[in-house]
C-alpha cells in the first residue's frame, strides 16, 4: 500500500487503525460508572432507601461527577415521576410497583437545584445540593 508516496505494510496501516480506535475510546473506558442514588416514593415524599424516615431528602452531589437516580414507586394507587428542571433530567412517570433511573451530569458550579414529583411538586420536592 502507498502512503503519501511511501510503501506501507498492511500490517502497519492495521495497527494505526486500531490504535486510533483505542485511543478515541479511552475517555469512555476510563470513566468511572455513575454514583448511584435510590429513591423510593411512598406517602406521597420521596425517600432515600437507606434513610426510610426523612421525607424529601436534600442530596449531596459533587460538582462534576456523573449521577444515576433511581426512582422506585411504593405509592400504591399513584403515578409518580422524579425531574430536575434546571438540569433537564427527567423520568417518565411510574406506576405501583414500577422502577426507572435517569443519569446526568451534575453541574461543575456548586450551587442548589430543586428536585420534584411534576404531578405533585407542591408536596413532593427537595433539594440537590452541588458543593
């Protein structure tokens, strides 16, 4: 094969292929999986799962760092979802019984953002604190 005039073997134009591969998935190699966050809705509040008793809870994200929610409905009767409208990040609702999970980026900025049930913001929201 001839390269700008040169021979080249077809070996070498191989491995400059799959070098270029490897190279362009390298960022997505070695990030590292989203922080994982439950949530599940019951009585009409969010709750994290490890803490059943504080309704609406503030989350505590880092700046920058990747983020899946999960969302699991335990509100019989009820069709919940979870947004966060400054940051575009939404489930579509849930039934009783049903779980979904969205990911985003948490923004590099430290600041608050609200989080809500959209049928019921009124009384379910909180709020996701970015330090």
């Amino acid at each position: 094969m001839s390269i700008f005039g040169r021979t080249v073997s077809g070996r070498a134009v191989a491995a400059l292929a799959l070098l270029m591969v490897v190279v362009a998935l390298l960022p997505a190699l070695s990030s590292a999986p989203p922080r994982e966050v439950t949530l599940v809705v019951r009585g009409m509040a969010f709750y994290l799962k490890d803490d059943p008793l504080t309704p609406n809870p503030t989350l505590d994200l880092r700046a920058g760092e990747r983020v899946r929610i999960v969302l699991e409905n335990r509100d019989r009767g009820m069709t919940h979802d979870f947004a966060v409208p400054a940051l575009d990040a939404a489930l579509e609702p849930l039934s009783w019984s049903e779980i979904d999970a969205v990911v985003f980026d948490v923004p590099d900025a430290p600041g608050t953002y609200e989080y809500v049930c959209r049928p019921h913001r009124l009384m379910m929201r909180g709020t996701i604190r970015v330090f």
